[in-house]
C-alpha cells in the first residue's frame, strides 16, 4: 500500500487547483479512495461517527453481487453449449460465458463512468460511489445477446436521464439501473423480448451458438394453453422447483438463481444494508395476490392465473429485484410502515402485470418504477400520522 500512497501523493499536484489536470480531480479522488479513506472530515459539529460510509457501503453491495455475475458467467457458457452440443466440462462452460457477459460489463462500466465523470467535472463535485453498483446491476438484468451499443444507450439513459438530470445520487428518484434497463425494453423490444432473442448464431459457423436462453419459464408459463396446467407445461419444459431455485436455466444474466438473492438479501439485512420490511413485503405481496388469483382460476379456466404462488417466487427476476432494486436506500421509502407496504405493492404490482399483461410476462421491472414515484408519499403520509399523534388534545 505505500507504493500507491507514494503515487497518489506524486500525483496530486497535477490534479489539484492550479494543475494541469485540476477539472479532472474528481476522476482522481476517485481512484485514490478505493484504495484509501477520505481525507475530509467534518469541521464542525455534531459529529456522526460510524465506521461504514458511502464508499464501503456499496463495495458490500458489490460483494452481494458478485456471486450473481460469476453464476450468470457460467450459465451463459452453459447454455450455449448445451444448444450447440458442446462440451458441459466447467472450464470451457465458463470461458465461453466470460466471452458473453464480459463485453457488456465492460461496455456499462465504460460508457457509466463517462457520463459520471463529465457531470463531475462540470458540477464540480466528487464522482459518485453508487455508480459501481448501478453499473453492475445493470448488465445483470440483460438478456446475454444484447448488442454492446444498446447497452451503451440503456446506461447512458439510466444515468443520465434517471439520476444526472436530478441532481445525481441522493436525488433521483427512480432506480437508475432499472430505468436504463426500461428504456431498452420499450425502445428496442425485439431484443429484449420473445424467445427468438435469446439465440444467435455465429455467420462464420451455423452451428455454434454464440450465446442461448430459449424459452423462459415465464414464457412457457404466459404461453400455457388452456386445459393444459402450467406446473405440468413447466415440468414438460424440465423446469423443476429445484432447477428453478437455482437458477441454472435460460434468463437474465444474472437474476435467474432464487438461491443466490436469497443469500444476498440475508448478507445485506445482516449488515444493515437492506431493509427486511421491504423485502418480506414484496414476498407476502407475491405470494397474497398469487393466492387470491388461483380462486379465479377455476371459473375462468385460465392456466396462468392457477400457476402455485411460489412459482412466482423462483421464476425471472423478482428474488432478484426484491433484494437488491426494491431495497435500494435512495429511491425506496424510510419509514418503518411505508417499507411494508412498498414491498406489499411491488409483489401485487408484479403478479398483476405477469397475469393480465403478457406483454411484460417479468414485472418486477415496471413495478418497482411505479413504486419508486408513490415513496416520497407513503413516507409523508405516514410522518404526517405520527406527527398527528404527538400533538396534544386542546
């Protein structure tokens, strides 16, 4: 470590007022600070102490999400080798998903980090540690086979328009990662749904398949005739309850695995990163609406609604969501009850948008949206009512 303090101290110079490089100073202080603490501290009282600021809090973050992008690795190689019929040996499985998934983790971080620099530069102010965290939950929630350009345009978006134009991080009030993962959604659906997506072929060769996800769950599920019941659609297809809770089966980079967000929102509750209000809502919302549809089903004689609630649970990307874009401390509410029902909605929301809605068969995505704008307003009703209890009868 002393051989980067010596360097950062050489540095400095050229990065500090009068510098040749002084508008790029945040771009410096970046750097310096993943490897070093902040040097500022407050001048004046009070003083809050605690060991966990804003930069370790995401890194944590990012250590919960690791896992999800070493599993989404795998499972890209994984599945292109099963459609080719390649080898399933590991090194080869992963080394094929490396060279999927790593150019759009590249590209994201790449084209974030730009767009954060410039409003740095131009505000004057330190780059914002949450992007490392937007930058990896991003790519995490894409189909393997968008092309690198879409992706640049979906965090430029995110960014840009979901965070920047408000002021950056602490500000904005939509889930940044999730709004540039919308923004490709409606502007280039063919991408991003349908089976059809998740297969290309290389022109060199017909019969490898660069990258492979087929038909989802939710797909099979959305697509599941009448007479026929969706568990046995599902089961027909090889989709188990233990395939689906680990996740190895076509989807999203990295949201497939239920076993891994399960693990990750525990990581993060523990260390008081999450909110278990939000997340145990979200599952109660899943799981109520999903009850109260199959006693619809019968009548209706609708598959979809008659699917076992906690299908919904396994399947896509809503384990995922929950744990780690519902809880996100920006855009999520504060208060104690506001978390309960914020989560309670979001699970509503998304059973109701798969159901009824089979154009977005995921709903996680819009849900936690819609929600992002009614958080300021379910912890002003709720400040509004514990205020209103403390003011004495006249």
């Amino acid at each position: 470590m002393k051989f980067f303090k010596r360097f950062f101290d050489a540095q400095r110079k050229h990065f500090s007022q009068g510098g040749r490089f002084a508008r790029l100073y945040p771009f410096f202080e970046s750097m310096e600070t993943i490897f070093f603490a902040p040097a500022d501290v407050t001048a004046g009282g009070p003083h809050v102490r605690d060991s966990l600021d804003v930069k370790r809090f995401m890194t944590l973050v990012i250590m919960a999400l690791v896992p999800h992008l070493v599993f989404g690795i795998y499972n890209a190689g994984y599945q292109s080798h099963l459609a080719s019929g390649l080898s399933l040996n590991f090194l080869p499985v992963f080394l094929k998903g490396v060279w999927i998934v790593l150019p759009l983790v590249i590209v994201t971080y790449a084209v974030g980090f730009f767009w954060e620099i410039v409003f740095a530069v131009v505000r004057r102010h330190h780059i914002s540690e949450g992007l490392f965290v937007t930058c990896m939950l991003f790519p995490l929630t894409l189909p393997p086979t968008l092309p690198l350009w879409q992706a640049a345009v979906g965090i430029s978006f995110g960014i840009v328009i979901g965070k920047e134009v408000f002021g950056g991080t602490g500000r904005n009030f939509l889930n940044p990662a999730l709004t540039g993962r919308a923004f490709i959604f409606f502007a280039y659906p063919a991408r991003m749904t349908g089976d059809a997506v998740w297969v290309v072929i290389s022109p060199a060769k017909a019969a490898a398949v660069d990258a492979f996800s087929g038909a989802t769950p939710l797909a099979i599920s959305a697509l599941a005739e009448k007479g026929v019941g969706v568990q046995a659609a599902l089961s027909q297809a090889g989709y188990s309850i233990s395939k689906l809770f680990v996740g190895l089966y076509p989807g999203s980079i990295g949201d497939t695995s239920t076993l891994l967000s399960l693990t990750g929102s525990v990581f993060l509750i523990l260390l008081g990163l999450a909110s278990y209000r939000i997340i145990l809502g979200g599952v109660l919302g899943i799981l109520s609406a999903g009850f109260v549809l199959n006693l619809f089903a019968t009548q209706a004689s609708l598959p979809w609604l008659a699917l076992n609630p906690f299908y919904h649970l396994l399947m896509g990307g809503s384990a995922f969501g929950l744990a780690y874009m519902a809880t996100d401390p920006v855009t999520a509410p504060d208060m104690p009850w506001s978390k309960w029902i914020y989560g309670f909605a979001i699970g509503v929301l998304t059973i109701l948008i798969r159901v009824f809605n089979p154009a977005f068969v995921e709903g996680i995505m819009l849900a936690i949206l819609f929600m992002n704008l009614f958080a300021p307003l379910l912890d002003h009703f709720e400040v509004k009512a514990v205020l209103s209890k403390r003011v004495p009868n006249v």
